[in-house]
C-alpha cells in the first residue's frame, strides 16, 4: 500500500512524514491489512466544508473527511484505492491551539483519525467515540514518542497529574 500526499489550497506540513507513519499504522490495526493507495490530502476548512456539505449533508468545517472507495473492508479491492483522507491544516492550526497541543501532534491525531474513519469506525455517539478513541490515542502517543528527543539533564521533566486514558479533547468534548 502506498499513501500518496497531495495538496489542495494548503501547504504541506513539515509533520507529513509522520502523518503518513500515523495513516499507516492505523490501517495496519485492521485484519486483513487493507490494499490499495491512501491519498492523504493537504487542503483548507473552506474546501473541507463544501465536501462535508456536498457528501454528507452537513453545512459545517471540520478538520478531517475520510472517502473510502471499496465498501467492504473483508473483501479488499486490488484495483482500486483505498481512499481519500482529507485535512484542513488551517482547522488543524485552530484546534491545536484550542485543545493546548502542538500543530504536529494534531496533525498526527488528525491522520490517525482519518484513517480509523477509513476503516469504518465512526464517532457519532459517544459509545463510538470511545472505541475509536481507545484505539486512535495510543496510536498517536506511540508515533509522537518515537520523535521525541531526550530532555536535558538540566531541565526538569514536569508531567501533569491527568489520566494518559482522558486527554484535554476527550474533557472538551465529553
């Protein structure tokens, strides 16, 4: 499977290589591994916002549409991609500073989510926002980590008292 990245009305993020680890590794959470290319979309909320009202009905932004071409993720199709995973990295800029995250930890959330979306998975109820969610967050801790450089050992590493399982989004939106 190849993700291939384009851009529509927005510059590539410096995060694109992560995002595409992040793309790829929630797909491979999935049995059997999915075929086909990802097209992972760089584009705006203004053009995320008319998808958003001409395929769902829905007159609103948001940060992230997943398109999947084959309906039937047990029977994977080899001539056809897999999907299209839009982000709006403007939308991305407005929720990182929203929820006190980093542009870079967003995108990765954002990729991630995407492509758990690609997979079937929704978060229209909160039932199903848990599930997804129970998956995604490990996933982008996981892929953020593996970047982090080792802090100085001049500087004191300080972590905050709130439960790995509960972040700032999950208490926004809850």
């Amino acid at each position: 499977m190849k993700i291939l990245c384009f851009t529509q009305g927005a510059h590539t993020p410096a995060v694109e290589p992560l995002a595409v680890q992040a793309v790829r590794r929630a797909l491979r959470t999935h049995r059997p591994f999915p075929s086909g290319d990802v097209h992972l979309i760089w584009t705006n909320r203004i053009r995320l916002r008319v998808l958003n009202r001409r395929f769902r009905q829905t007159d609103r932004f948001t940060d992230v549409i997943s398109f999947r071409y084959d309906e039937t993720p047990a029977v994977p199709s080899k001539s056809l991609p897999f999907g299209d995973l839009y982000i709006a990295t403007d939308q991305a800029q407005k929720n990182a500073v929203r929820f006190g995250v980093t542009l870079d930890e967003e995108i990765v959330r954002l990729a991630t989510h995407g492509a758990l979306h690609l997979l079937g998975y929704t978060d229209y109820t909160p039932e199903n926002r848990d599930r997804m969610w129970a998956i995604q967050e490990p996933l982008v801790r996981k892929i953020l980590k593996s970047t982090e450089k080792p802090a100085s050992k001049n500087v004191e590493n300080v972590s905050l008292l709130v439960p790995k399982s509960l972040t700032k989004r999950q208490r926004f939106w809850n």
